[in-house]
C-alpha cells in the first residue's frame, strides 16, 4: 500500500511523472492542482474561491486546500495506497497531512522530488503556455510561482529529508528519461516493495 508524494518546482513535469507513476504502482494520483483547474472550469464554489488566487500565482489559502485534501483522502479508492502531487506545499500543511495519515496510523512512505533549474523551468512553462493556455503560465505569475516554491516549498522537502523518505530526481531530460529514473530510484527496498 504505497502512500507517496511528488514534490517539485513548477514546470518539473510533477505532474506528467505522476500520471506514469501511479499507473506503474496501481495506486491512484491526486494532484490538487488539477482539482483546483476542474472545478474553475466547473465554476464550482470551490472554483469560484481558489481562482484568483491560483491566476495571482498564490496558494490557495489552507482553509480551503486542507479540507479538500480530507475530503479527497476519505474516499474509498485510496485504500490502496496513493500518490499526492502537489500537496503538501507548506509545512503547515505537512502538519495538517499528519494528522490525516495519524488518524489511520499511516504515514507517507516515499517522497520523490524533482529537481530542474529554475532558468530550464521558465523555458519549459513558457513553451507549455502555447499549447494549453493555462492562465497562470506568464512570465510574472511564473516566477512568483518559482519563488513560493523557494520559499515555502523547500522546508517541505527539508522536513522529508529529516524523516529520511525523501528521494531526488533529476527532472531534466525526455520524459521516459525521467519516468526511467523514478522507477529505478523506487526500486530500491528501502523505499518500497520491489517494483
Ligand atoms: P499546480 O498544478 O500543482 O502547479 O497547482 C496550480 C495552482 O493550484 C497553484 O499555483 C496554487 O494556486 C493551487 N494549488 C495547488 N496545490 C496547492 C496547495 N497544496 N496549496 C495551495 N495552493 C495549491
């Protein structure tokens, strides 16, 4: 029952990765980036509330997030195991995503992080702009986008590496490349039953 997060900058192909992987382990992907996306579309209450915030390039404000992850981690589908991407961004939210896992003494098994360079970053989000026209793919929105992930993000991954789950992977590269390198990297039993 792996339980697992994939945590990288903007633009790292988290998100692309976390299709492949989830697929590759039968464990079901949650990406609250893309809730967030469904449900503007949808112009839901929740659509209508995060998106300001997600066009500004902010984070949704927790009280919103946090719920939506409880109630996205309550449903059945996720018993057996589940791969976040995208949650959780702030150690606030580390703190909350404990909670969650403790209520059913779980915990996270794996934390992948992609790493890419910022400069590589802005040229792959600009060029992903042209073809999918997501509205927070602008070179300003982009590296306050950037930024956040500097300043907030980056104490996610330090709180991981401390609890000695976190694996790096170089996010740079053709996709199989990468896709080639998560599987080698969760191939080790350190981190999960062989694959
Ligand atoms: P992403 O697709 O992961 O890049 O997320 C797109 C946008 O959704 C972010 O820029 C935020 O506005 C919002 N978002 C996604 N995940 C979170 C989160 N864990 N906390 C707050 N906001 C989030």
């Amino acid at each position: 029952m792996p339980r697992l997060l994939i945590i990288g900058p903007p633009g790292s192909g988290k998100g692309t990765q976390a299709e492949r992987i989830s697929e590759r382990l039968g464990v079901v992907a949650i990406s609250t980036g893309d809730i967030f996306r469904a449900n503007v579309k949808g112009e839901t209450p929740l659509g209508v509330e995060a998106k300001n915030y997600m066009d500004a390039g902010d984070f949704v404000p927790d009280s919103v997030t946090n719920k939506m992850v409880r109630d996205r981690l309550s449903e059945s589908d996720v018993q057996s195991g589940f791969l976040l991407d995208g949650y959780p961004r702030t150690v606030a939210q580390v703190d909350y995503l404990d909670e969650i896992l403790a209520g059913d003494e779980e915990k996270l098994d794996v934390v992948l992080q992609l790493i890419a360079d910022d400069e590589e970053l802005v040229s792959r989000l600009l060029g992903r702009a042209e073809v999918t026209g997501r509205s927070d793919d602008n070179v300003a929105v982009i590296r306050h986008r950037l930024n956040l992930y500097h300043e907030q993000t980056e104490a996610v991954v330090a709180k991981y590496t401390e609890r000695e789950v976190l694996i790096q992977v170089d996010g740079i590269g053709g996709i199989d490349e990468v896709t080639t390198r998560i599987i080698d990297a969760l191939s080790n039993p350190r981190y999960l039953q062989p694959l």
